[in-house]
C-alpha cells in the first residue's frame, strides 16, 4: 500500500541523459563559476589591500641611547633627552 503522493514523470524530460538534466547541469556549472570568481576577486582585493597594523603603533618609538618607548612626534627622548634620529 502506498502512503505518498506520485506525480507521472513525462518521458524526455527527466533522467539520467534527458534535456532537464542537462539544463541543471549546466546551470550548476554557471553557479560555481558565478561563485569561484565571487571568491577570487574578494580575495584578490583583500591582497592588495595594505595592512593597518603598522599605523596603530605609529605614534611611537624606541629611543635608540636608553632603550625606552618614547613619543614618535618628539625630537628627543622624554626619557634620557638622546635626540632621535629620523
């Protein structure tokens, strides 16, 4: 006894080499590509992107006569009154 609901599958278009197969393959294929070049340029352009973890420790420096951090504006060190250098 059958619970389910069966619909009649038209011949020639459904199956393993029938025309909606192919269409669905083919449209798969699109979507992948679609997606694989979506990946590849959010990666791409992330690459060329320049890293901001070096700006955040910009505003300072090491003060090359005592070793101390020290401002990066200053023209001399807070610390030990070496001058720094460029």
């Amino acid at each position: 006894m059958r619970l389910g609901v069966h619909f009649p599958i038209r011949a020639g278009l459904t199956g393993p080499l029938g025309r909606r197969s192919e269409v669905v393959t083919v449209i798969s294929f699109c979507v992948r590509l679609l997606f694989a070049a979506v990946v590849f340029l959010v990666l791409y352009q992330s690459r060329r992107r320049p890293l901001q973890v070096a700006s955040v420790f910009a505003a300072q420096r090491m003060c090359p006569h005592c070793g101390r951090i020290t401002a990066r504006s200053a023209a001399a060190c807070l610390e030990c009154g070496g001058v720094l250098l460029t």
